[in-house]
C-alpha cells in the first residue's frame, strides 16, 4: 500500500527537502504543465488556486508555481498562509481547475511538499500526475510559452480563506459558550484561523503554536501533544486541539489533559452520527492502525468497521466504495464524508466539541464504552523498505507476535520516508513492548549484515 506511486509524487503529494530533492525548478515545471495542461483541455484559460504553510522555503515554491502558471497561460489565485483542507474547499466551491497546496505537512520544517488537489476537492486524477511525472523527467512533451495578452495574471484571493472561516463557523448547531478550550496550531497553517473559529462559536480560547517564523513548525501539534495536554492542566481547560503543519489532523486532549487520537475521535464521532441517524448503515472506516479496541466498542453499539492500507486515500476509495460517511486514521486524519474528500482537523475539532457541547458534557463523557488494547508502535529507518520483507519480515513478525502474546501485528513500508513501522497490539502492554522490540532488532540484523550476503 504505502510505498512511494511514482518517481517524484508519493502518498501524500511530492516531498523533499526544499532545495534540495523539491527545488524551484521543480515548482516551476509543474506549474507550466498544470496551466498547459488544464488550458489544453478545457480550450479556455485556466483557473489554479494556492495556497501555502508557514514554513520558509512555502514562500520561494510558491513564487516558482505563479510564475510557471502564468508563463503557460493560466491565472493564479493565491490564498496566502492557509490550510490544506481550505484549498479542498475552495477548489470545489469556487470552480477551479485545480488547487496546489504548499506544505510538508507533519515533516520537519526542512522538507516541503507540493499536494495537488482535483476540481472536486479530492486528490488529482492519478493519470494526469503520471502524465505530469513523465514531463518531469523531460519525456512528455513541451508546452508553448502564453505570450502578449494571453500570459496569465496573479491575483490576491485572500477572500477564499475567509469565506472557509465563515464555512467552518457554520458546521456547529450549537454554541461553545461555557467552554476552555486549548489549541495548538503548530506554528503552522491553522495559527489565523483556528482561534476566529472557536471564538466565534462562543468558546474561551487558550492557543499555542501560534508564533510561526519559518523554522519552528511541527515543533508542537497533533505529532507532538504533550504541551496542549501540558496546557489543558495548567489551565483547566475543558479540552483542547491540536492540528499539524498543515492542519488536516487532529489530535484531542480532554479535561484531564490525556490524550484522545484519532481512534477515540472516531469512537465519538461514530457514536454522535449513530445517533443522528447519519451513519448509512454502512459503518466506519479505519485502517490496519487502529485500535482492535475501537472495532470491539463500536460492534457493541452496533456499528461495523472495515481496515485499508494506512493512507487517507485509502481511507477515501473505501469510504466512497460502501457509503460510509465516516472514515479516518490514529494519526488523527478524520474525513466525514459530508464535509469533503479528505481529512480537516478544525472539521474534526469542531464536530467533537458539538457533541460535547449538544449534551452539556465533558470530552471524556463522550468515551465512555470504548476501551482500547494495549499497542505499542516503532518505527526503524532502513535504507531499503523492500529487503526486509524479501527476507521474511512478514512471517517473522507473525511468529513473534504469538510468543509474546499479542493479538495482533502489523508491519509496513513507510509511505513518506525511508523507515519500516511496526505495531503491536494485545492484552499487556510488555508483550508487545517485547513483540516490536525483537521485530526492530531482526531488521537491523536484516540490514547489518555485508552487501555480498545480501545480494538477492
């Protein structure tokens, strides 16, 4: 599942560290085949919105994107500092060819990333990405230069963000008011908008991660909880929020600030929409991630969950396969298929505390029912994510899952970096301590040896 599609465009996008594997020449050559490409097809000039995170090397991407868009004849819109999910959101409302978003997501500010999204606000087609693939690497052909009154233009679309606000401050039934409650941004995409929108719904708001400069993004957030659940302590907060760099997770803290990922927001979640009649009798969706613990409690309450690989659009090709209307990952990548073609974190966010607020109860109130397994993750760099399991990775991790008494095991190629991840999961936390320990250990004992033994 996970492994890298194509040659530049991954899981999630095409990532790299910004000047180095991601360069502006880069950025460049994908705006010139976008804005040749979507021209070409539709006969008429074509419309590309963006939009970028806080990290430094967003601001040189983006300039690269305007420039190659306009230099084959389509206008730019750009919608400045902003979250991948608006850019979705804006695309489809607003009648875009396409939407570019700039951002590495949960990487360190280093690496960046460009994601590219359809005119429904879902992942591009992957036929024009294998096509954009091929010019890339010099082999698709050329497109010809916009010149005189053809050459596109840029414009301020500032306004798109704050038609996404308003958007957001729609979704709640309810009011807020009564409720602390903590967010952290990330110093990332969500540092304007996340506070306006619970503000706005009538909550109490205590934000961190809200002093980007470029450098410090992912410092905190949805990857990083412990200083939100630090914050909901110290405070005494109700709950609170965290959104990565490009605020398409979420991860909740409740009242007594322990952390609740994407699990327990999916057992809330899963739970509220049963009750409103919502759920298309279809279940949820999770992927081989999740908790064997949120399977258990949900089939009591009567709700089915079905496994893909991990990866959002995983989630989504399955979610739109059995009409689900909820689907999503641990990680905190929750899509509410109502809302969009992928995840939301300030979505996400909004929905859990409506269900708390709609009832008067705390977030922990809301998880009463679900108790999930001991499971324990790790995860290995490796040089080669295939060797390991050529060598008998799978089998080995299945055999060493029974002796230390685990229920389950999963082993997987990392899909954005070069690392293999394990988890294991059962009764007693030390088993699977164990399990994932001796799984780390027989990779790196895959790996030790000379390139002459290992030779295939």
């Amino acid at each position: 599942g996970g492994m890298q599609t194509g040659r530049y465009f991954g899981t999630d996008g095409f990532r790299g560290r910004a000047g180095e594997g991601l360069t502006a020449e880069h950025a460049y050559a994908v705006g010139r085949f976008l804005g040749g490409r979507f021209s070409r097809a539709s006969g008429k000039k074509c419309r590309v919105v963006i939009g970028k995170d806080t990290r430094r090397s967003s601001y040189m991407l983006e300039c690269s994107l305007v420039a190659g868009l306009t230099a084959s004849g389509a206008d730019a819109y750009i919608m400045h500092v902003t979250t991948t999910p608006s850019v979705s959101y804006i695309t489809r409302t607003d009648g875009f060819d396409c939407g570019i978003m700039i951002s590495a997501s949960h990487n360190a500010f280093a690496d960046n990333g460009i994601k590219l999204i359809g005119p429904g606000g879902e992942k591009l087609d992957d036929g024009v990405v294998a096509e954009l693939e091929d010019y890339l690497d010099g082999s698709g052909g050329a497109f010809p230069r916009a010149s005189g009154r053809d050459i596109g233009a840029s414009f301020d679309y500032v306004c798109g963000r704050n038609r996404y606000i308003g958007h957001l401050i729609s979704l709640s039934a309810c009011s807020f008011k009564g409720y602390k409650v903590g967010l952290d941004c990330a110093n990332g995409s969500a540092w304007q908008i996340a506070k306006p929108v619970f503000d706005a719904l009538g909550a109490r708001t205590y934000v961190i991660g809200c002093t980007p400069d470029g450098l410090n993004i992912n410092e905190s957030g949805s990857t990083r909880p412990g200083r939100l659940c630090a914050l909901v302590r110290e405070r005494g907060l109700d709950c609170g929020f965290a959104f990565d760099g490009d605020a398409d997770r979420c991860i909740a803290a409740d009242e007594c600030g322990n952390v609740v990922d994407g699990d327990g927001l999916m057992y809330i979640l899963a739970c509220r929409l049963k009750a409103l009649g919502e759920l298309n009798g279809s279940g949820i969706v999770a992927t081989v991630m999740s908790n064997s613990g949120l399977e258990e409690s949900l089939a009591l309450r009567g709700i089915a969950m079905r496994r893909t690989d991990v990866g959002d659009r995983f989630v989504y090709a399955q979610m739109a396969a059995s009409g689900a209307a909820l689907g999503g990952e641990k990680s905190g990548h929750i899509i509410i298929s109502k809302y969009g073609a992928s995840g939301d974190g300030l979505v996400t966010a909004i929905k859990v505390l409506e269900a708390a607020a709609e009832r008067g109860v705390s977030l922990s109130a809301l998880l009463g029912g679900f108790t999930p397994m001991a499971q324990t993750e790790l995860s290995v760099p490796v040089r080669d994510r295939a060797l390991p399991f050529k060598r008998g990775l799978a089998d080995f991790a299945e055999r060493t899952a029974r002796s230390c008494g685990c229920a389950r095991v999963n082993v997987r190629p990392s899909g954005t970096e070069r690392a293999i991840r394990i988890m294991a999961e059962g009764k007693e936390l030390r088993g699977c301590e164990r399990c994932v320990a001796e799984i780390a250990r027989y990779i790196g004992d895959i790996q030790g040896c000379s390139g002459e033994i290992c030779a295939e």
